[in-house]
C-alpha cells in the first residue's frame, strides 16, 4: 500500500529520549499503544493509556525478560501482509491483530561492554527480542513502519500530520533501509565482542 493508517503501535525502547512526547502524539491521534517492561512504566507514568505486551500473548514476562515479544501474536501482527488475503483470513482464524509502527531501540550491549563485565554477564546484555521485531518490521515495510532511533521520531510525527495519520512507502522503506544497517552493526558488534574473549 502507497499510505499506511497508524492506528496500533507497539514501544519497546532502551532509549527513551522523545518518548512520551511520541507517545503522547499517537494517543491523542487515537492510535493504540502496547509496550513492555520499563517503556510501559515509562508511559504509564506520563498518563498514557499502554496495554501491557503479556495481556496481547496471554503469557507473561519470563527469565528475567528474556522471552517476551517472541509469540505469534506479536510477530504474526508484525509480519502479516496486509494486501494478501490469506494472511488477513490467517489473522482472522485465529484472534491476531496486526500492528502497523513498531518503535524499537535495542540494549545498549557497546555500554555493556565498557563496563568490563565478565562474559556471562556482557552476554546477558545481548537484545534478542528487539532485532527480532526491527528485522520483521523492516522486511514488511509495505506492510508496517519501523522506528529504531529516537532521532527519527520528529521526521515519523510530521509524516503523519502532513498525511492524516498515514506514512507513505518511501519513509517506510527508508526506514527499514536504516533498521537492517542499525541491526548488522549491532550483530557485527556483539560478534566481535565474543570473538575477542575466552569462554
């Protein structure tokens, strides 16, 4: 589709520089917010109404937040095509709501690192869930958008003013163009941490 309706968006961020100032922009604009962990503190303390991700699984926060995001209705309301009706009828069977901006920032693993904790410790600081979700959102840009930085928060808000609450396919794809360089540094990164370490 040319111009995406924002109408649900799920927040998950490390960096929460912008948030609740973007947060506030989509709930007066009638979009609905799901969030985890201390972005949903973060949003329930500004006043926002934000809807916990384990009331969208059914299934609660578990290992110290290692498992949250990773169930199908996240992932299957991230990746669904929404010009395929068979991906819409799949939705429809069985009770998943798509999704249509995903905001993600990941663990900062760099600062982790520089801390000088030991190995099992700097591993603990590795984000799986949240490159999980910028990787889906961004291979469905035609289907979603995907915020991975704060800075680009001022650029998505004036989208969506200019566009009655839509963001067209050139932002999106720009988007994910800058989510797949984010999440490759970040691998890149962590890969170069643990191979520069003894087990």
């Amino acid at each position: 589709m040319d111009f995406l309706p924002i109408r649900r968006a799920l927040l998950s961020v490390t960096d929460k520089s912008g948030l609740v100032e973007f947060a506030t922009f989509l709930t007066q604009n009638g979009v609905e917010l799901v969030s985890t962990g201390g972005t949903q503190r973060t949003l329930t303390e500004a006043g926002l109404d934000v809807t916990p991700v384990s009331k969208v699984t059914g299934f609660p926060e578990i290992m110290g937040g290692r498992v949250k995001t990773l169930h199908p209705h996240i992932h299957g309301g991230i990746l669904a095509d929404k010009d395929n009706p068979e991906h819409l009828a799949t939705l429809k069977e069985l009770g998943i709501r798509t999704f249509d901006l995903i905001c993600v920032n990941l663990y900062n693993f760099a600062d982790a690192a520089a801390r000088g904790l030991d190995l099992r410790g700097a591993v603990e600081e590795v984000d799986i869930g949240g490159p999980c979700m910028l990787r889906a959102t961004a291979k469905n840009f035609h289907s979603m958008l995907v915020l991975p930085d704060p800075a680009d928060y001022q650029a998505a808000m004036q989208e969506m003013r200019d566009n009655d609450m839509r963001v067209g396919l050139a932002m999106r794809q720009a988007m994910a163009v800058k989510t797949f360089r984010a999440t490759s540094a970040y691998d890149g990164m962590i890969a170069g941490y643990l191979g520069s370490k003894t087990a």
